[in-house]
C-alpha cells in the first residue's frame, strides 16, 4: 500500500432524499451485483421509477424481481433491440427522465497478442452500445426537451494499465462522446455527463480478475479499499439530480486512485 494510505472500512449506506422523486428511469446492465444494480436500487430509493435492462435475461429477470420493476432484456451491440429497449422503456415510463448508459464489456490481453476480435468486441459493446445507446435516447429528450443522461466510464480512459488497451480507449471514447453529445444536447435541455470509477468490487470482477492483480489496484487507493458499487451509484444519482443542473459535458472521477 503506497505510503500515506489507510485501510478504511466501507461507510454506512447512505439513506435516500428524494433526490430522484417522481423521474422516470432507465438503466442498461443492470442485472447483478456491479454498478448497474445499484444504481437502479439507488434511483428507487431516492423516489424515482425504474425499468431495467440486461443481456442476460436470466440475471435481468432476477434482479427486476428482486427490486419490484420491469426488466427488457437487450443487447446493445444490436440497433433493432436498443430502439426497441428505448421505446419499449418510454412506453412503460410514460417518458425518459434518466438514462444511465452502463454496458461495458472487459477483458486483459496484451497489445501484442490481441486479436482483432478481442479488440472489436470490447470496443462494440462499450463505446458503440454506448453510442447506440446515447442516440436514441436523444432523440426521446429531444421531443421532450429535457432529460439527463448519465454514462459509465473508467479512470483507464486517462491512466494506462497493462493488458488494457481495448477497454481503456472504448472508455476514452466514452469521454469524447459523452462531451461532443453533451455540446449538441444542450440546445434542447439535455445534460450528458459521466463518471469515471477507479475499482468497485462485485463478484462478478472478483470472478474475472486475479487476486494479485485485485490486490495490486487496492493498493493504488488511497483509502486501501475497492469502492462499494453504491458509492459509484450515489455520484450517478447526483449527475442523474437537479443538484448538478449546471453541469453538463463532465466526467466525474470516482476514485481515490493515486495518479
């Protein structure tokens, strides 16, 4: 653990406020235990109402139990079930008020030996779905003219890690995207920011990543600990919130992360 450091104990869950009350919203790869799931859990609890989506239909039907809402499976690699996620979830809503763009796809190969299908994959799920995503929504807000969209990206869209190469430019693309989209949206009342988490532990990263590597990135926090997915889901909430209405085009660094 770098010099300076501390080993700190996750805090106490954060009650809600209604921060979200009466809004209508959308969340993509919300099945699980990650980020997605609790963002989906966090708007519920600050008031508003949810549909959830996932590519895997078992787990979305599940988490869409677990938390009481709707769930429409989709696959943002494919146009035809994002515009039917975005209409189907209109319909049901009755509106867009939040669309949390959180599909993303991992994995660690070095530049060296990564395929081409390795590197189109990762980029297709993470920065086109996003993109797929991000431009039917608008087109939704834009009848409106308001609405807030809120993506996912990585603190590997500024850092470099090893084996990373894939990921981290579909998530600095993420960055660029969600400020040229910000830029156009603003005109018809629409804010589009991001947040850029370090590491938030769920099982599902625990599953796919080394313990030594695990280990070597808690140790790069400043607080010695991974975050808790519900403390990436508070910044999202608050992106998702009038308390940031003058912010639009951000990317908001969820880390403690030395530099």
């Amino acid at each position: 653990m770098p010099a300076g450091s501390t080993s700190a104990a996750a805090p106490d869950y954060v009650p809600g406020h209604g921060l979200l009350a009466g809004k209508a919203v959308l969340v993509t790869a919300a099945a699980g235990t990650g980020i997605g799931f609790a963002t989906a859990k966090r708007c519920l609890e600050e008031g508003a109402t949810v549909v959830l989506s996932d590519a895997h239909e078992r787990r979305l039907g599940e988490a869409a139990a677990e938390l009481g809402v709707e769930g429409i499976p989709c696959d943002v690699t494919d146009e035809a079930a994002v515009q039917a996620l975005v209409s189907g979830a209109a319909e049901r809503l009755g509106r867009l008020d939040v669309v949390v763009n959180n599909a993303g796809l991992g994995g660690t190969a070095p530049l060296v030996d990564m395929t081409d299908e390795q590197w189109d994959k990762v980029i297709d799920v993470t920065l086109t779905g996003t993109f797929r995503m991000t431009r039917a929504v608008l087109r939704v807000m834009r009848d409106q003219g308001d609405g807030v969209l809120v993506n996912n990206a990585s603190v590997l869209g500024w850092r470099a890690q090893a084996g990373q190469a894939h990921y981290a430019a579909a998530k600095a693309g993420v960055m660029a995207l969600t400020r040229c989209a910000a830029v156009e949206a603003a005109e018809y009342g629409v804010r589009v920011n991001a947040v850029a988490p370090s590491l938030a532990m769920h099982r599902f990263l625990a599953k796919v990543t080394s313990d030594e590597l695990l280990d070597e990135l808690t140790g790069r926090e400043a607080f010695g600990r991974a975050a808790e997915p519900w403390e990436v889901a508070n910044v999202i909430v608050f992106l998702a919130s009038p308390y940031s209405s003058y912010m639009t085009g951000e990317v908001v660094a969820v880390s403690s992360q030395h530099p």
